[in-house]
C-alpha cells in the first residue's frame, strides 16, 4: 500500500508541474502580466488536519504556479 501511495503522489506532483508550466506558458505567449485564480481559503479545522493538507493537490498547483510566475515577473491574485 505504502509502494502505491508513494506512485499515486509522483503522479500528481508531475501532473501538477506539467498543468502549472502550461498556465505560465499560456500566460507568457498572450503577455499577461497577471493570473488570477480562486482564494480557497482553509477553514481551521482543514488547516489543523494534516491528511487534508497532504491530500489536497489543488494547493500544490497553486504554489507551483505561483513560483513560476514570481520567476517570469508576473502576478498571481487571488479572487
């Protein structure tokens, strides 16, 4: 189980970095200066539940992208 949990975790994570160097690319060939996405705020109980945070891929996404676009000089905010 451990084997396949490490697998299921690699594939999101070069998902993630593949989906995220997609959003900077996209945003580079169109000159965007800015990426918006959606605040997704954590309740306290989310945030004191470590399962959660580790299972939750969306928030990998948004801090991969949020690293390439500081690196091409770009904004990301959240609405």
């Amino acid at each position: 189980m451990e084997r396949f949990t490490e697998k299921e975790r690699n594939f999101v994570k070069t998902k993630n970095h593949e989906y995220s160097k997609k959003v900077i690319e996209y945003a580079l060939k169109r000159k965007a200066g800015i990426i918006k996405m959606e605040d997704l705020s954590l309740s306290k109980r989310e945030r004191d539940n470590p399962f959660f945070l580790r299972n939750w891929s969306y928030f990998e996404l948004q801090s991969m992208i949020e690293f390439k676009a500081k690196k091409e000089g770009m904004k990301v905010i959240y609405v």
